[in-house]
C-alpha cells in the first residue's frame, strides 16, 4: 500500500509529496491499577481537624460516597458523606458519630465487612480487635458492639492495622512491637469469634522499622505497606493470592513525606485508580492517583517508512523493531487532529456554519433537536410558532431543510422563549413570558410538532420569577430548571410524575448568577454535574454541580466560550447528545450558528523519544495534521524527534 498525500502548509514551510510505503501501528490498551511507580499526589485533601485531632485510619463504604475516620483524641469513628465517590475534595461531615471508647482508649482502625453491616476495630490498649454489627450499612449511628473480640498480644503486643481478603475468611495484622504482618483463618467469614492464628508472618523490617499501615490490591496478589520511619509506601509481591508466606518485597515504594510526615493509615478505593493517605502532621486525608488506562499506539518500523495516526483515545506513542545499532532507522509520522470529548466549552470554536430561519420565523429565541440529530426545531416570538427541519448528516445545520411542519402556540402565549421535548418526543413544552408560564402538548407522532396539541397543562412560574426565558429538565424528566431574567437565577423544581409539569413544586432551591446577566437559555451536559447557561447577547458560561443536577451545589467554572465572532443577539442554546457541537440562536439575524466543542485528544511519547528542543509538541489543532520525524542509530534505545509540519491543512 502506499501513500501519497500532498498538503497546504500554514507556517510557510514547503509542502511535501510522501509516496513511501505506509506502515504498521498497533493499538493496545494497558489498563493499569495498584501502581506504585505511577503514583503521585492529587492535590486533593480533606482535613478532620474539626472532629479528630489525632487521626489514625481512614475507610470508605463500597461505592466511595461515605467515608470513616478514627483516631485517639477522642476514641470516636466520624462519619462523612462525599457529593462525588471517592473524591475526599467533595467529603462533608454527616454530625453522625459512634464512640469506642468502651472497648479501647486508643482506636487505631476501623474497617468494614464487604456488606457494610459489620465494623471491626483495632485497639491498642488491649491489643485486640473488636466486632460491631450496624442494622444499617454503613450507617455508624446505628452500630452496636457485638461483645466479640480477639486478642493478637501472643503475637503482636502494639498491633497497628488489620485487612482481610475478599470474602473475609483471612485476616491480616501488623504492629510495631515485631515489624511482622501476621496471617489468620476465619472458620465463618467476618466473624472475629471464630478466628485462629494460621502460624504464618512475614517480616517488614527490612523496609522500615515503624509500620504503620498494610492493605491489599483487589485479587491479593499485591500487599502495601506504609512506614513512618521513611515516611513511604512498599510494594510486596504474593506468588499465591492472599498467602502470606509466598510475599516478597518488590523493590518498589512511594514517598508520601511531601504530604505528611507522621503518616499513619493507607487504603485504596475500588478499582485501584486511587489511594488515600491519612496522617498526623495535619490531621488530614490525602488522595493519590495510582492506576489509568493509556492506549499506545507504537509504530512498528520494520514495516514502512511513512504512518498514520489519527487518535480516537489519549494515547502514548512509541516505535519498534528499529534495524541494529549502527543502522539508522527513521519514519515519518501523519498526526492528524481528531474530535476528542465532548463538552470543552473552554477550547470551543465557531465552525464558520449557520442556517437561516428567517423565511419561517423572525425574532428566532430558541433551537433544539431530536437525540439523534435528525430533527431540528426553533421557537420565537415573531409569530410565536414552533417550527420542524430535517437534517440529512446528523446535527450538521448546513444540511438542514423545513419540513413544512409547525405548531402554533400563540393560544397559550405570545411571547415564546423556549422549546423542549421529552425523551421520546411524545411530550412538547413551551414557556412563554407573556404569561410567566410553562406549557405542555402531547404529539401523536413523535418528534412531528405538526400532530402537538395543547394538553391544557400548565405551571405558573411567576412566584419564583416574573420573566421566565429558560428551562430544562434532568435525564429523568424528574426535576425541572428554570432561567428566570426577573432574579437573575436559576430555580429549581422537583416532578413527583416524570416530565408531568402539572406535578412540579419548587424545591426552594435557586442560584444566582453572578458571571452572566439575563439568562435565555440552559442545557446541560450528559451527567449532569455540568450547566451552560446563555444570556441575553452574551457569552455561554458553565457551571459545576458537585452533585449531579442540583442546583444547590451549582458554583461558576470560570469557563466560557466566546461568541463574539457571531454578531447580534444570542438568545438561545442547544448541545449535541454527545456533546461535541453547541448552537446558538441569533435574535437579530434570525440565524442558527454552529460551534465545535469537541476537545483534543492528549497525545504523549515514549520515554525513549526525545524531541528537538527538550519539549515535545503540542496535540494537532482541529482540522488539521501534523507531520513528525524519528530517527534513532542505536537500535531503539533513544529517538531523536522533530515536528516536521505544524498544521498542514
């Protein structure tokens, strides 16, 4: 096969014929967990300074929305609630709290059986480990202590922390008396009364002489181990899962010293993509990344001169089977820019694409469209009509053609803002500020507004605001939102009958916009934890929502996306379903516009690869390709690379 393919060149630099054989590149994806020689801070901690002043451990119930800490200042296991799983930056505290002072003055764990309904803790006054049962998972306020303990002083007399293996049948102990991680069996899962030592240790001292800490990876063929003296993380191997005498050290570890230097509990969260450190110095947690998926496209130079890449993903690129050393091997790559995600309102741009409306309706304020981006409508108060088009290339407005097909509206109200649909299309809503009302119409053929008829179901929106341009619904048709000009601020509705307005009551909950005045129009992204917002003649602002579809927890991003290179009044706003395209209304031209809000893929290089000038570049700009050189004369071990080409168009 070969390639020819000749380019116009933005920089200036000649353009270039390559018709060399096109080679080979392989994608794999390496799926990555538990890696301690990937590691690195987060940025993110939380401190329980407020509850705890000496935290000792740190535990999470299974889908990373509650968290636990216990400690010795006040012998008490703390309960918080995180608005995102997992993310320690989100944590609250619940005001739920359970003491365990009764069984020990010096807590220094608490975890949790697989189903949240038992707690254990770890004491060192007494040297035992406790068992507690909750009549609610995971709910520390409805714990009681089971009279169920275990002494390890025949084998540890400071025991430090504990873990067990996947169906609860092992149990593990460390302490600081003996530097040892101790193995025991569990004749009933979980149940501390029916434990025995399994005669089995494995010293750690080799690594650090005051442990601290040990937890496992998912399959119990990795053990972690966190020591106070160097203040890091060791990896230990295990042959067998979960089989201690079969453990080895890996000579791998993690300093957390940059973070805390009296660290004291490590745990990871369920996929091994994270791992939380709590410690002393600043009574506080610390979340690290450990794991990731990272496709790497690797050019295979025995096959060809010349490769394409056009990522679908982040990928990493790397060469292989270069000639022997002595020999120069060289290729050249086509980098070509491809559409990332979506919603990257940050990088967005105007594609140069709009649709006139101006035929069927002036004054347009409002556009949206069918999911599948077949269908699209506008709504305005020209002649307070709904009209229908037909894409022929999905959410692509140049290919757009008018139906024939509308809804009169101007029964219900004479000054129409904005148009929505339910999920399938069955429903119809209008709001109208004529009337400070929301209406609704249900069509027999779905998505064809020419079959809508009027439901004689309304919601008056005056009582929260008396100039209601916007709304939206959530993914469910459970809550509704509206933009009102009145306040300036966003209301919040909850439907006890999805996508019923007749069932909406105001939730008391609103935001006010500060960054943007006289919203017209909101939609929001895909799960909710995003809103863009337009106001009148304005630029599109997002917001963040730390939990999902809740206006309460809404706070501006300082993201906008320009739309100056449009002239007139933006009035209304629509995102693709996937979220790549964003259309603006035009109240003045009567003009639908087209922007691209599909961010760029990250494209990084193998460690081996080392550009001109130290720097690797930057991912091609949309639209365009860019050409990379490599070369390398000692069989692989280093590449010399150079960008070639920066946008060939």
């Amino acid at each position: 096969m070969s390639n020819n393919k000749d380019f116009k060149v933005k920089n200036g630099i000649q353009p270039t014929s390559y018709q060399e054989s096109l080679g080979t590149v392989t994608e794999i994806n390496i799926n990555a967990r538990y890696d301690l020689t990937t590691a690195s801070y987060n940025s993110v901690s939380f401190s329980v300074t407020s509850q705890e002043g000496s935290p000792l451990s740190v535990a999470f119930n299974n889908d990373g929305t509650k968290m636990y800490v216990v400690g010795f200042a006040n012998d008490t296991v703390y309960q918080y609630s995180l608005s995102t799983a997992f993310d320690v930056s989100t944590a609250s505290y619940d005001s739920v709290s359970f003491s365990v002072a009764t069984q020990d003055l010096v807590p220094s764990q608490v975890i949790f059986n697989n189903n949240g309904t038992k707690m254990y803790m770890v004491g060192q006054t007494n040297d035992s480990i406790y068992q507690y049962s909750l009549s609610t998972a995971f709910d520390v306020s409805t714990a009681s202590y089971d009279s169920v303990s275990f002494s390890f002083s025949s084998q540890e007399a400071v025991p430090g922390t504990i873990a067990f293996n996947n169906d609860g049948t092992k149990l593990y102990m460390m302490g600081n008396a003996q530097h040892k991680v101790f193995q025991y069996s569990l004749s009933t899962a979980y149940d501390i009364s029916t434990i025995s030592y399994d005669s089995v240790s494995f010293s750690v001292i080799g690594q650090d002489e005051f442990t601290a800490s040990i937890t496992f990876n998912n399959d119990g063929t990795k053990m972690y181990m966190l020591g106070r003296v160097n203040n890091r993380i060791f990896q230990y191997s295990l042959s067998t899962a979960f089989v201690l005498s079969t453990a080895s050290y890996d000579n791998v570890s993690f300093s957390v010293a940059s973070e805390d230097t009296q660290p004291r509990s490590i745990i990871f969260n369920n996929d091994g993509t994270k791992l939380y450190l709590i410690g002393t110095q600043n009574d506080s947690i610390y979340e690290y990344t450990t794991g990731y998926d990272l496709n790497t496209n690797t050019i295979d130079l025995s096959t060809g001169n010349v490769f394409q890449i056009a990522p679908t993903s982040d990928i990493q690129v790397g060469l292989s089977n270069p000639a022997a050393s002595g020999t120069i091997s060289q290729a050249t790559v086509l980098l070509s820019a491809t559409d990332g995600p979506g919603y990257d309102l940050a990088n967005g741009y105007y594609e140069n694409k709009s649709f006139d409306v101006s035929n069927e309706l002036p004054s347009v304020s409002d556009v949206t469209f069918k999911p599948d981006g077949t269908k699209m409508y506008v709504i305005g108060v020209g002649n307070d009509t709904v009209y229908q088009y037909s894409l022929s290339t999905a959410y692509e407005i140049t290919t757009a053609d008018y139906d024939e097909k509308f809804k009169d509206v101007s029964a219900e109200d004479i000054l129409p803002r904005n148009v929505k649909f339910n999920n399938d299309g069955s429903k119809m809503y209008i709001i109208g500020t004529d009337t400070d009302t929301l209406y609704q119409y249900s069509l027999t053929t779905d998505y064809d507004v020419s079959t809508a008829s009027y439901d004689s179901v309304s919601r008056t929106l005056g009582s929260e605001d008396i100039s209601p341009n916007g709304f939206n619904f959530n993914n469910d048709g459970t809550k509704l939102f509206v933009a009102g000009d009145e306040n300036n601020a966003i209301f919040q509705y909850n439907l006890t009958t999805a996508f019923d307005i007749s069932t909406a009551t105001y939730s008391t909950n609103s935001f006010t916009l500060t960054t943007i005045a006289s919203p017209r129009s909101l939609v929001f992204n895909d799960d909710g934890t995003k809103m863009y917002v337009c106001g009148y003649g304005s630029d599109i602002h997002e917001y963040i929502f730390t939990t999902a579809f809740d206006i309460s927890t809404a706070s501006f991003n300082n993201v906008t996306l320009d739309t100056s290179g449009v002239t007139g009044t933006i009035t209304g706003l629509a995102i693709s379903s996937n979220g790549k395209k964003l259309y603006v209304t035009n109240f003045s031209t009567d003009l639908v516009y087209q922007f691209s809000i599909a961010g760029s893929y990250t494209i990084t290089y193998s460690s081996a690869i080392e550009f001109h000038g130290g720097t690797a570049p930057d991912s091609p700009a949309a639209g365009e390709t860019d050409v990379l050189t490599f070369s390398t004369r000692d069989g692989g071990t280093t590449y010399h690379a150079t960008q070639a080409i920066d946008g060939a168009i």
